[in-house]
C-alpha cells in the first residue's frame, strides 16, 4: 500500500472545519475544535479523510508540534 506524508498548518477553535490551501510547503487546515483531549486531531483526520475520499482508520497522524518528526 502506498503511503504519503503532509507537513500541515492547524489553526484549533476556528469558526469552520475546512482545507484553507498550501501555505510554503505546508497544507493548513481550519478545525473548530479545541486542542484538548485529541479532539483537534480527530477533526483533522475526519477532514482530511472526507476530502481524500478515505476512511478515517486510514488518516494517521505522526506527530505533533511538541514531537520531532522522525
């Protein structure tokens, strides 16, 4: 199975779930959830999964702003 990694830009607690577009050489994405308890994580994959056509199960997240990217 091919895979593919994106760099992404989240902006939490914003007024819509939604892909704003590429800003350098990552993809931002607007969440209305909070970054608490993984919940803005979870509403990145469901957007990101409705907008590949992909089931969430197969939208990983790798890490985050406080991890190294390996």
């Amino acid at each position: 199975m091919e895979s593919t990694r994106l760099t992404l830009r989240v902006t939490p607690k914003s007024s819509q779930d939604a892909i704003v577009g590429w800003q350098g050489d990552a993809l931002k994405i607007k969440v209305r959830a909070a970054p608490e308890n993984g919940r803005a994580n979870a509403a990145v994959i469901a957007v990101l999964a409705e907008a590949l056509g992909l089931p969430q199960k197969s939208v990983i997240i790798e890490c985050g702003l406080t991890q190294e990217i390996p």
